[in-house]
C-alpha cells in the first residue's frame, strides 16, 4: 500500500514503496529535516513535480488511510514538507504513522491557522490538490486537541 495523489494533476497516480524510492528529491536521513526522526523520505515537491499540478491550484489535502483524520493547507505553507516512508531500507511501520507520513518543517504549534505539528499526518495514503480549501478535521480547541492526542 502506498499513496494516491489525485485531483488537479496532470498524471494521478498510485505510489507504493519503490516508486516512492524511485523518485528524485530523496532525503537519506530525515533527522536531518525534521528533528529526532529516523528514516527515509522523499520531498513533497518531487512528488508534486511528478503528478504535473495545475495551474491555479493553491490547496493541498492530506487524509489518511481510516479516514478519520485530514488536513487541509495552502500549497506554499508545505513547500518544505517530506513524506516519510522507509525505516531501515524496509517499509515504515505503522507504529511510525506508516506506510506513509507526512512531515511538515519547522511546524507551529498544535491549533495554529497555518501548518502546525497536527499536519504531521499519520498513514497519508491519499493527496489531493486542488483551487480550493478542501476536508480539514484537525482539532479547533484545546480540548479537541488535547483528546486527538491522548489516543497516540
């Protein structure tokens, strides 16, 4: 299983573990781009570069695999995000927020207007650009916060 980038793209496609692999933009050590974490990733612009976004198009959506969970965000607020996707030249573990795990840089704190440590999405497996604002469900409280994170 891996993940979908769909919607206004010029190539939608299904990406598994070796065409993730394959891609250019590949981050060796994700330490090196998000602290304390291991493992390997590719940069979320050579995904995008891949798929042909469209003209126009200024929102990305990030949901994961049970549906619970999306984040919806301005596609420059992600520019320097990777996606995560092997540990230890295998698959990242569900435990590690696998097959796939969004990483965004630098993110703001939890509840945040902009891309705050909530869109570090867990088990990404589809990606969806479009014009507008698409699902978001990440927590609007401190209380909704708090309970996304008590079960983690």
């Amino acid at each position: 299983m891996g993940v979908v980038i769909q919607g206004e793209v010029t190539l939608p496609a299904e990406l598994d573990y070796f065409a993730l692999a394959a891609l250019p933009g590949q981050v060796a050590e994700l330490g090196g781009v998000v602290e304390g974490r291991a493992g390997q990733a590719v940069r979320l612009a050579a995904l995008l570069e891949s798929a042909g976004v469209s003209e126009g198009v200024d929102w990305i959506t990030f949901e994961s695999d049970d549906g619970e969970f999306a984040i919806s965000v301005h596609l420059d607020a992600v520019a320097d995000a990777v996606l995560a996707y092997s540990l230890d030249g295998e698959s990242l573990p569900r435990e590690q927020g696998g097959p796939v795990r969004l990483y965004v840089a630098n993110a703001a704190k939890c509840t945040s207007a902009s891309p705050d440590e909530c869109a570090n999405v867990k088990s990404v497996t589809t990606i969806t650009l479009a014009r507008e604002r698409g699902r978001d469900t990440r927590p609007k409280t401190p209380r909704e916060h708090e309970a996304l994170h008590s079960d983690q």
